[in-house]
C-alpha cells in the first residue's frame, strides 16, 4: 500500500469557488445596506443602534460571566488548574504555558484569578 509522506491538512480547505461565492455575497449586502441607508436613513440608524446595544449587552454579559468563573476558582492553584483538564486528550505541557500568561493578563481585569 503506498502511503503519502505529505500529511494532510487539519481541516479541509475550501474550495476556491465557495471564497468567491462567500465574497460575493459579502459585497452584495454591503450594497443593499449603502441602498437601504440613503433610501431610509432614520431606520438604518434605529437598526445600528439597536445592534450596538445588542453588542454592549451581549459584551457586559461575557464580561460578568469570566468575572464569575474567576470567583469560583479563587485560590486555585496550578495544581487545581491542571486537574480540571482530561490530561488524556490534553498535554500538561501544555496546561502550564497556558496558565502563566493566563494569570498574568487575568490579573488586572480579575483579581480574584490566582
């Protein structure tokens, strides 16, 4: 059986014609969008702001949910951090880079992440 010494890759790529159909269809909104915003500007203003402020609560809500979990492992050490993970489908070589600088940006947003 001949085997291939080049490995595949992770993920499929696409295929070149689904990148022209996705950026087409990409500037075929973003010609309707500049048509409906000189046609009826006061709803296009009412829609970005309602999307802005969807964004905003959707950004507090993330943002007091990371708080929470930070709360919850108050004083967890690398120890406790590591054996959260199943250490057979994940290195703990790889845990650990993850938690140094993990801690050292958490740490002004949440102090409560030791």
């Amino acid at each position: 059986m001949y085997t291939s010494s080049v490995c595949s890759p992770a993920r499929p790529v696409p295929h070149i014609w689904q990148r022209v159909a996705f950026w087409s269809f990409i500037a075929i909104l973003a010609c309707a969008l500049g048509t409906i915003s000189v046609a009826h500007p006061a709803a296009t203003a009412l829609t970005v702001t309602a999307l802005v402020s969807c964004g905003a609560w959707s950004k507090n809500r993330e943002k007091n949910r990371l708080q929470a979990l930070a709360a919850a492992r108050n004083g967890e050490s690398i120890c406790g951090f590591t054996r959260s993970f199943d250490l057979r489908s994940t290195d703990p070589l790889v845990v650990r880079a993850v938690y140094a600088p993990l801690q050292s940006e958490a740490a002004p947003q949440a102090t409560a992440f030791h």
